[in-house]
C-alpha cells in the first residue's frame, strides 16, 4: 500500500515486508529498482519534477529517515515505521547469497567499493563480485557499458541524491540487473570508512544526531530538515 507524503508515494512496509518485496523483485527476470527518500530527498522533489517522477516511478520507496516517519504522523498519513536502506541492502545481500547472484557496487572514492566488496564477500561466499567502478566518472554511458559487461543481479548504485535515482531509472534497464539500489554512502559503510550509530541510537530514531555528533559539518544541512516537519503539519491543517 502507497502512501503519500508531501508529494512522494512511500510504501507502507516493515523491514520484514522490504524484505521479501525485493526478494520477490530479485527473482523476477526484469529490471527494478529501489529509492529510500529521507526528508532532504523530499524537500529537494519538491523543486525538481524529474527527481520526484523518478522517485514515484521506483518499485519501492522506502523511507529510511526518521523525518519521514514523522512527517507522516503529523500528516495523518502513518506509516509503521523507517525502512534504513543500509538495511535493506543487507538483507538483500542475504537474499542474493542464497541466489549465488551476481553482485555490482557502484559508487564512492576511488578504493571504497573494492574494499566493500571483499568484506561482503567474506561474510557472503556464495556472492560472485562481479565489478566494482567508483563514482567519479562523467562519462554515464561508458559507466553503463562498465556494469552491464559484468552481468550482475543485483547492483548498488552509491551516487548520492539525486544523481543515483536519475541513474537508475535512465540507465538501469540497460544494465542486465535485476534489481537496483540507490544507497547513498553505503558502501562507505559495508567499507568499515563510516560507523552506524550504536544500535540503542538507532532504535530511538536519533541515527542523524550520532552523525551530526561525528560529522558537524553537516549541521547546515540538517538544519534544514525541521521543514519537513512544519511543511507535513501545513498539509494536515490545509486538509
């Protein structure tokens, strides 16, 4: 079920539910791909038209922030709760190691993917790496031809927004991939670079305010995020 907030259609799924929609979605021969909108993404659609089109269009959109969630409540729209996409790429990770599937990772510094390549492979032996390309490139085709030489299943897309999503939905059917996931800066994550928050953080929704604390130069960015909020409660009061 589809539920929409301040212009973006999310679906209404636990991370169980995630789950075993993009299984369903891995075992289909055809391309698909993933959108996980937090509040930046949602202020930034409603300024782009292509962004948000390319959002709506994804098969899933799951929000992974906790801004979201909010904004959902105070719409009067709930949803039962975040979907992280370093979450679901992890459990996808799980779907695809039983496959033996085809893994490609795109995106990052030059080095990252590589190395989180190998640490997936370590905890998932039955996943084949068949390519890693870092984000750097400014050729879109020649990135294209790159992945789709390697035959991959299942393929994360590690642009940063909206580069990634743009990607996905002009490039991805292209490509030979089942399934798609524009995952920001996961593979710094799968890498060892960046550090999830401690779990009991995640678990009150406070993810963003362990990276402010780690990353501060982010502040004027999360500045800005509070308007989710005020523009969600504008909605509800118009209605």
């Amino acid at each position: 079920m589809k539920k929409e907030i301040l212009g973006v259609n999310f679906d209404d799924l636990t991370r169980e539910e995630a789950a075993q929609a993009g299984a369903a979605l891995l075992e289909e021969d055809r391309f698909h791909y993933v959108v996980t909108p937090n509040p930046e993404f949602i202020l930034a659609a409603e300024k782009d038209r292509e962004f948000l089109q390319v959002l709506n269009g994804a098969d899933l959109v799951l929000a992974d922030g906790i801004g979201v969630v909010y904004s959902a409540k105070i719409q009067g729209t709930p949803l039962k709760g975040r979907v992280p996409g370093i979450e679901f790429a992890t459990d996808m990770l799980r779907v695809l190691d039983g496959m033996g599937g085809r893994l490609y990772l795109l995106g990052s510094k030059p080095g990252v993917a590589e190395e989180a390549g190998r640490r997936i492979t370590e905890q998932h032996p039955n996943i084949v790496l068949c390519g890693t390309q870092d984000g750097y490139f400014k050729d879109e085709e020649a990135s294209l031809l790159k992945v789709a030489a390697a035959r991959p299943d299942l393929l994360f897309v590690c642009l940063g927004a909206p580069k990634q999503e743009k990607w996905m939905a002009r490039w991805g059917r292209h490509t030979g991939a089942r399934l798609a996931i524009g995952l920001g800066g996961a593979l710094d994550v799968f890498a060892g670079k960046v550090e999830r928050a401690p779990e009991s953080w995640q678990k009150l929704g406070l993810e963003w305010a362990y990276r402010l604390k780690k990353e501060p130069q982010r502040a004027g960015r999360m500045a800005r995020l509070p308007l989710v909020l005020v523009k969600a409660a504008g909605k509800r009061f118009k209605k």
